[in-house]
C-alpha cells in the first residue's frame, strides 16, 4: 500500500472522530435552557394575539370613478362582528387628487363599514392639504371609494389663511366635474394672519 492509500485510510478514521470531538463540546459548553424563563413578549401583546384574530400593516388602496387614488394603512386591524365593525389603531390614508394635490389623514384609532365604504378615524385626528393646510378634530368619516368626508364636531385649522375654529367640516367635490374643496361651517371663527398667508 503507498503513502497515498495510507493517507487516505488515515483520514478515514480522523475526520470522523474530530467531527464527534466538535459535536460534544458544543453540548458539552453550550447553555442550559430554563424551562421557566420568561418568553420574549410582553403580557400585554400574549393577551391581545391570544384574545382574538388581528392583521399587522394592512392596506387598502383604490381608485375613485374620477381617477383620484385612495390608499389606506392601519399598523394592526381586528376583524368586526355582526354588531360592531372592523377596527384598527394608527391610521393613516393618503388621498391624491387628479390636479395633484395629495390629502393625508392620521388618527390614533379607527373603523371600517366595508359594507358602505365608509372609513371612520378617531382620537387626534389630523387631515394635511398638500398645500399647507392642517386641520385637526376627534372625528372625522371617509368614503373608500371617491375623495370625500365629513366631521361633525368641533375642528381646528391652521394654513395660509391664518388661524380657524369650526363646529364641522365637509370636503369633497360639490358635483362630477368639479374640484374638491373643505368646506367649514357651524359658527366658524377666523383668525387672518397676514404674516402667515405671506409665508
């Protein structure tokens, strides 16, 4: 038998055995497990995955007969019952009109009547005009389907024009061909600001 042969009936026996070594010290030094450590999620978060059905980030997005696009997002949204609709926490909905003009919409929670396409944000709502208006209020409803929604309690807005209070708000398109506008009304009170509409 040559040198080779001999090698190689050598390594045969070797390798094995060194990769049996490398096997049982790596039991041999690794950790022990306790089985009554504490797992990696918050009591809280174990109760509400566990307590009921849940989606993380879902998302919505369409386009109205007129061509504006719709998009919607919430970060976890439950599904609704026979009595009460689908909820979600932390929306967010982005409105982009024909001309350009974007609307953005944020609020703390919220729900869903697919049935009528109706959106309903609440708690800090906040609705943002591409050009530089912010309104803020507790709620506010949405279509899904076209450019349009509508608060019935108080709103407060800041823009160009200054500082304004309202009792509610409406926005949308007043006809087919027309432009979408937000409409205040219920004893709106304005603030001009000259220096704010230079700006």
């Amino acid at each position: 038998m040559d040198g080779y042969s001999r090698l190689i009936q050598f390594l045969k026996v070797l390798l094995p055995l060194a990769a049996l070594m490398l096997l049982s010290t790596l039991f041999l030094l690794s950790r022990g497990v306790d089985p009554e450590a504490a797992l990696p999620f918050a009591e809280r978060d174990l109760s509400e995955r566990v307590s009921g059905q849940q989606i993380t980030r879902p998302f919505f997005s369409g386009t109205s007969p007129r061509g504006e696009e719709i998009m919607v997002t919430a970060e976890i949204a439950r599904p609704g019952s026979m009595d009460a609709p689908a909820s979600a926490e932390q929306l967010f909905a982005r409105m982009k009109l024909v001309n350009g003009r974007e609307i953005t919409v944020y609020s703390d929670t919220g729900s869903f009547a697919l049935d009528s396409n109706i959106a309903t944000f609440q708690g800090d709502v906040r609705v943002i005009t591409s050009d530089g208006m912010e309104v803020r209020t507790d709620t506010l409803e949405t279509s899904l389907s076209k450019v349009e929604g509508a608060s019935p309690e108080k709103v407060n807005a800041t823009g160009p024009m200054g500082r304004l209070t309202a009792g509610a708000m409406t926005f949308g398109a007043e006809n087919e061909g027309a432009p979408v506008h937000i409409l205040f009304t219920n004893g709106v009170k304005l603030i001009y600001e000259p220096e704010t509409a230079e700006r």
